[in-house]
C-alpha cells in the first residue's frame, strides 16, 4: 500500500465530512482508510489535523 498524498486525503475528507461530526472523527476515519505520511494522528501537528478541520468546519 503507497503512502497517500495530502491532495487524496484531502479530496476524500471533503467528500464525506457530511457523516461526521467533528474534525476528529473525520481524521481517524481518514487514518483508517489511508497510510498517511509521518506518524500521521499520533502527531498533533500533522496536516490531516487541519484538513480535518477545514473539511467540517470550513476555512
């Protein structure tokens, strides 16, 4: 399994945001289905924190 990109987490976060109801969820969810990069969630200051934010709370 290949390592994902920012873009391909991101893309796939703002597809379904909808069905969660925060940020963190959504991050967890999105630890799940991709490998990310780094230590990923055990890295407060990994950038799938902010995307996670971005994508259910907006900008």
């Amino acid at each position: 399994m290949q390592t994902a990109s920012r873009l391909e987490v991101r893309r796939w976060m703002r597809a379904v945001a909808r069905d969660y109801d925060t940020a963190t969820e959504l991050a967890e969810a999105a630890g799940a289905a991709f490998r990310l990069p780094g230590r990923g969630l055990d890295d407060e200051t990994h950038w799938v924190w902010d995307e996670a934010l971005v994508a259910v709370y907006g900008s």
